[in-house]
C-alpha cells in the first residue's frame, strides 16, 4: 500500500460524464434546431448558434436539468474502467466540478448510478452560479476556481476538458499540472469571460462582424509547460501514472 496516495481531480462533465451530447439532443428536441455536437465550438453556450443570451442560454440550462435527456446520460468510453484501474491501484479518486451545489443531488444520483465508490468526494465551484459585475461592468468571479480546489484538498493533478481551466490551473502559483481530456471543439478554444464583449451571444458576434476574428484568437495551437493534451481514456490512464507514479514504499 502506497505511503501517500496522489490524488487525482476528475471533471464530470464530458470527461467521465458524456452531457454534451444529450445537450445537443435535447436542444434539437425542444427548440427544432439541427445543432451537431461540432457546434459547440465554445466551452459556454451563448457562443454556440441559436443558444440566445448568456441569460436565455442559463434559462435553457437548467430546464435541460430537469429533461430526460439529462436524466439518461451516459459515461464517457472508456472513464470508468480506466478510473477503477486506477484505483484498484491505489490512486485517490475526487470530482471537481464546474457546478453548482444547486445540482447536487442530481449529481450524486448519477454517480451513485454508474460509479459507487468510485469518488472519494466531489467538490462543486459553483462557476455558473457566483460571477457578477462591479459598479465599473467589470466581471468578477466570487467562485474558486479548480486551481484553488486542488491545492486545497491536495490534488496532484486535474483532468479536464475545458481548455481554460487547464490554461489557468498551468498559469496558477503555484501551477498545477492538468491533462487537457478528448478532442472536443470546445477542448481546442480559450471561452474568456474578461470583457462584457465576452458574454455576446452568438449572434451578435456575427452583427458586429468579429465572429471569425474571434475564432482565430482564442484557438490555442501550443499548450503550455504543465498541461497536456489526452485524446481518450486510455491515453490519459497512461500519462496519469508517467506523470503521477504511485510511491510503491509500504506503510
């Protein structure tokens, strides 16, 4: 048994959780778009065709939570045999996820449903719940971020699909290693949300004629030092124990 087991921090949501693809099923269903997963080439949704205002795009949210297709969502191929190796092995298994404790109970339900006792504990940051604006319209963000999760309960390392919080967790003091997870459109672009200009809805980019511009900026080609990219599962198993060795001293 390892002396000090690491502490692996797993994201939920299409990382081991597959929700984007019955988001896209259900906003087909309900509003009669023709959306594929591809067009989500944006981490946050108002920045996807025909998802409305960051506020419309929230009210579609948390209906979707409450839909069947929520309800009915699958694991990511490959999450949960490569999580049990890893620790049937001995690595410590958390969640950290962008959600809400509003959702915890969804949450649990659906980790008690395909994972029991898979996850030490998960932890909510609550990202979509505490940003507001000051009395300047600048944004400012009331949650903590991952980075700061990890380093709070230990974590070693985080894994992830979204491009920015991997971004922030290598650009954090200290910096965090991160695997960025999948080949997702969204996995590829950075989602700022600096500028009131950062919360325009898709539509409106395409008005002001910076939508294209736009793209091109936030596309990350070169990841920095401490993040590296996983296109699947079992890819990630394997970097996880070339960059997390367990400590194979006994107690």
């Amino acid at each position: 048994m390892a002396t000090n087991p690491p502490i692996l921090a797993i994201d939920l949501d299409d990382t081991v959780c597959a929700t984007n693809v019955t988001v896209v099923e259900w906003h087909n269903d309900i509003h009669g778009t023709n959306l594929i997963l591809d067009d989500l080439i944006y981490y946050h949704y108002w920045k996807t065709r025909e998802w409305g205002t960051p506020e419309e795009t929230m009210h579609k949210v948390r209906t979707y939570y409450h839909a069947p297709h929520f309800l009915e969502r699958k694991p990511v191929p490959g999450a949960l045999e490569s999580l049990r190796r890893l620790k049937e092995d001995g690595y410590r298994l958390v969640v950290v996820t962008s959600r809400g404790d509003d959702l915890k109970a969804e949450t649990e339900s659906w980790v008690g449903n395909h994972c029991p006792d898979l996850f030490e504990n998960i932890h909510y940051t609550g990202e979509f719940l505490k940003m507001n604006y000051d009395d300047k319209g600048n944004i400012v963000k009331t949650f903590k971020t991952k980075a700061e999760v990890l380093l709070e309960i230990g974590a070693v390392v985080l894994i992830d699909d979204c491009l920015d919080h991997t971004l922030h967790c290598a650009s954090h003091t200290p910096p965090v290693p991160s695997l960025l997870f999948g080949e997702y459109p969204w996995a590829k672009r950075r989602s700022p949300l600096d500028t009131k200009e950062d919360f325009w809805a898709y539509e409106q980019r395409l008005k002001a004629g910076v939508h294209e511009e736009w793209l091109r900026r936030d596309e990350v080609h070169e990841l920095p030092v401490g993040v590296k990219r996983a296109k699947d599962w079992l890819e990630a198993e394997r970097m996880i124990r070339e960059l997390v060795p367990l400590d194979i001293a006994t107690t």
